[in-house]
C-alpha cells in the first residue's frame, strides 16, 4: 500500500510534464511494475534516457528535476518510463519495458 501511495505522489510531483491535450487524448499513464528488478529499472531508465528527444530525462531526474523527489529507483524510473511512453504515442508496446512497465488508466493527479 506504501509503495502505491508512493507512485501516486510521483505522477503528483511530475503532474506537469504531461501537456492538457496529451492528458486528455491518452488518459493513460506508464509506471514501473513493483516487482521489477533494480536492474531491470536502471536498464529502463538508461534505454528511455537515450532515446528521450532532447534533454528531458535530465530534466526530470537529476538533481534540481521536476521527478526528483522521492529520491528513489523505482520513482525515477517511472518518471522516465512515462515520459517515453507519452513521447512515443501512449501505445501499449511503449510501457512494456521487457514486461517491467504497467499502465493505469486513473489520472494520480486527481
């Protein structure tokens, strides 16, 4: 229940990453499964940094970043995870993530 609420408040944090026209055409959001690995989550934070147009993983991440806080792997790898699925069309294939990514369809931000 912990690590639940802990999801939600990232996608609070991180809310504004996310454009108003994106928010309502996907109404669906990328998180990491809670059973993923460290190094499954580092991989996924590495593959979606890389392919991220521009510096937005830096931006969401690293100190001073939006989804910096809580300073945890699985928090930022969903932060990257779901910025790469909104980036690449909000298709399903795009949070699987090697079966580690899940989505939702309840907006954390309400």
């Amino acid at each position: 229940m912990k690590f639940v609420a802990a999801l939600i408040f990232v996608y609070l944090v991180c809310s504004g990453q996310v454009s108003e026209g994106q928010q309502q055409q996907g109404g669906t959001w990328c998180v990491a499964r809670p059973s993923a690995t460290d190094v499954e989550l580092t991989n996924n934070i590495n593959y979606a940094c890389q392919t991220l147009a521009g510096s937005n993983c830096t931006l969401l991440i690293e100190e001073g970043g939006s989804c910096r806080d809580p300073c945890t792997l699985i928090n930022h790898a969903s932060a990257v995870m779901n910025a790469y699925y909104a980036e690449n069309g909000r298709n399903w294939w795009n949070c699987n993530f090697k079966g580690t990514g899940l989505i939702t369809i309840s907006n954390p931000s309400n």
